[in-house]
C-alpha cells in the first residue's frame, strides 16, 4: 500500500486523469469483451446452421446412392463430394461406429469440426441390415479454416474500433477538463501566489456559475475586502499626520468627517458636542439613526462624539479604525488647546 501511494502521482491533475483513464479503459474493455463474445457466439451460430444445413445435402445426396447397394456408386460419391473445399473428409460407419467406406482425398487441417448423423433404414434397406435403426452413421468433417479467418478479422475491426473510441474519450474528457477544471483551478492557484506575496489587487477572470467560478468570486471578494481593510489602515496611520497639521478646532473637525466618510462605508457621519446643549460642529451624509457612537475626550473628559450611520454592522477592523480616528481627534484637540492657552 506504501509503495502504491509512492508511486501514483501527487499533482491533482494526474490523480484526475489516472483515475478518469482507468475508468475509460474498464469500460471500453468491457464493452469490446461483451462485443467479441456476442461476435464469437454469432459466428459459431452461422457456422453450425450452415454446416448442418450442407450435411442434410450430403445426406440426401448419398442415401439415395447407398439405396442401390452399389459400393462403387457410393465410393465415388464420397469422392467426390469430398472434393468441396469446405470439407476435410467424409466417411460412412456401420452401427457399431466403425469405418466401412470413406474418400480417398482426406486433407489435413487442425480447424476440423466432425458432424456425425444415424443413417435411417429404408425398406429396400431391410434385406441387408434387418430391422437395425440406425442401420449407420455418416460422418463429415468441415474446415472451419474460413470462420476462424472471419471471426479473427472482425476481432481486428472491433478491437481498432474500441482503440479509436478510447482514444477519442480520452481526448474528450482532457478537454473538457481542462476547460472545465484544470485552467479554472490554475488560475486560482496563480492568484493564491500573488494572495501569498502580499499582493491584494490580483483578480481572478470568473464566468460561468459552477463551483470553481463561484470560488473565483469568493477570492476576488475576499482580496478585495483585504485590500480595502489595509488601505483603510494605511490611511488611518496616515491621519494622525493630516489634523496635526490643523490650527483650529474647526479645520480638525472637518478633516475628520471628510476623512470618515471618504475611508469607510458609511451613510454619514457628524461629530457632536456636548457644551450645554449638543451642537453639531461638523457633518456629512445623513445624519439620522446613528449606528456607532464613538465618544471624544479632552483631558480625559469626554466633549462630544462622532456618530456614524451605516446600512450595516461595522467590522472589528472598522471599529478598530475608528477608535483610532477618534484618539488621533482627541489627542489634537489637546495640542491645539495647549496652544491657545
């Protein structure tokens, strides 16, 4: 079992192809056993009905010989009739199944088959042989030389036939599945290679609506959301850098909408001051039915909030980024407090 696991191919591709071909073979060699067995049993078939049909003749030919007792007559009605071709030999036996006459011309062949029919007294018969029924057997042998040349030549069409079709299922079956699975399943394999270096733009081509261009799209999505999630936190690294360049409180409010609602995937966005009254400092989008609310300090006191409307539940990694956004906020404020003062 080892040394057959050693042996048989690792690549997905061959593991499919082996498995495919083998299955081809078996089925292709079944049906051309089934095809030669029904071709042998048809020619044997043919063979006996015409064998059986040519002894009847011969029969016929030589009772009414044997009828006028003439032992002449009937040795050169052997003769002759063994002088066909598809006859070896001929001979007539008594009851007892010994020779009494035969041809001269017996030829030799290892393809014989020996047909043996009771020759039937007659009344002129009785004389001779009393009341014996049978009173003999006549026994011909048939060259079978020339069906065994037949059944041979269609076993030599049948088995090119099942060589032609092998061949052409298993072109066939590489094509569609290379169509079908093997360049589906390269390209997955190429964009994986790029997932793995670190390169989240590589798109995968998908048509169709089977499971490979399903899994297709399942990648692009997922490198899409990817990419999306690491440009968001390239961003968001990048922002504390963006309102430490702010002078007023006014600019860092307004960087920080615009910043949200250009880096996340949001309805609206507006920060919100408490004071004595909430006041809204600075917004963008729709404003109503706030999904999260991330709170804002000022040394260490909260002041407002940003609220964010969404379609949806935020991911970890946006909440996450927006924690972040609303410390870099707070921590400005702070700087540009300290300032003023």
């Amino acid at each position: 079992m080892l040394s057959l696991n050693k042996r048989f191919p690792k690549s997905l591709r061959a593991k499919i192809l082996c498995m495919l071909f083998m299955g081809i073979v078996a089925t292709v060699s079944v049906s051309f056993w089934v095809e030669l067995k029904n071709t042998k049993e048809r020619i044997h078939e043919e063979e006996k009905k015409n064998m059986q049909l040519l002894t009847s003749v011969l029969y016929s030919i030589l009772e009414q010989t044997m009828v006028k007792g003439n032992v002449e007559d009937v040795s050169r009605a052997l003769d002759l009739i063994a002088t066909s071709p598809s006859i070896v030999r001929i001979e007539i036996l008594d009851r007892d199944m010994r020779p009494r006459f035969g041809s001269e011309q017996n030829r030799q062949t290892d393809r014989v088959r020996l047909f043996t029919i009771p020759v039937r007294p007659r009344p002129a018969c009785k004389d001779c042989h009393g009341d014996a029924d049978p009173i003999g057997y006549i026994r011909i042998g048939f060259d079978t030389t020339g069906y065994e040349r037949r059944f041979y030549k269609e076993l030599t069409i049948t088995l090119g036939t099942s060589l032609a079709v092998l061949l052409t299922l298993t072109i066939l079956v590489y094509i569609c599945l290379q169509k079908g699975i093997f360049s589906p399943l390269q390209k997955i394999n190429v964009a994986m290679h790029y997932f793995g270096r670190g390169n989240f733009r590589y798109r995968i081509t998908a048509k169709g609506e089977d499971e490979l261009s399903r899994m297709a799209r399942a990648f692009n999505e997922m490198a899409r959301n990817i990419y999306k999630i690491n440009f968001r936190l390239y961003k968001v690294s990048e922002f504390s850098n963006i309102i430490n360049r702010c002078t007023s409180e006014e600019e860092v409010y307004r960087k920080t909408v615009e910043f949200l609602n250009r880096y996340f995937d949001i309805k609206g966005v507006a920060i919100v001051l408490n004071e004595p009254e909430e006041r809204v400092v600075s917004s963008l989008g729709e404003i109503e039915g706030f999904l999260y609310i991330e709170p804002i300090t000022l040394n260490k006191k909260e002041i407002g909030s940003i609220r964010l409307s969404a379609s949806r539940d935020f991911t970890m990694e946006e909440l996450s980024a927006i924690k972040i956004v609303a410390s870099s906020l707070s921590m400005a404020l702070e700087r540009i407090s300290h300032t003023t003062i």
